[in-house]
C-alpha cells in the first residue's frame, strides 16, 4: 500500500463533516494558481494542511459550546 492510499483510507476511516473542514473548490484553484515554482507548491501543501488544521481546531470548539 502506498502513502498515499494509506492517507486516502485514514482520511476514509474518519468521520468528518466535510462541509465544514474540507477544501472548497475555490480554495483549491486558489491555492493551484498560487504555486507558480516547486517551493511555492510546498509552501500551498503546508498552507492547506494548515488552514484545514485551523477549520478542524474551530469546528471542535463550536462543537464544545454547542
């Protein structure tokens, strides 16, 4: 199994409520427009981990106060 068959069946195995931490589409052609070098690719991978890690983080604490 690859890694990244590996990270599809971990992102699977998960319940997520992908209306609320996943990457829009808009999201995604912005961050693809964005990388115009190898680095700038990286730094667009780490930023929408990033930015996913942030959705996640708030949606738990809505989640909490709810």
């Amino acid at each position: 199994m690859t890694e990244i068959e590996k990270m599809k069946k971990y992102i699977e195995r998960t319940k997520l409520d992908k209306n609320r931490m996943s990457l829009c589409f808009v999201e995604a052609c912005a961050l693809t427009r964005a990388a115009t070098t190898p680095d700038d690719t990286l730094e667009m991978i780490a930023l929408a981990f990033n930015y996913g890690k942030a959705k996640g983080y708030r949606a738990a604490k809505a989640e909490v106060r709810a």
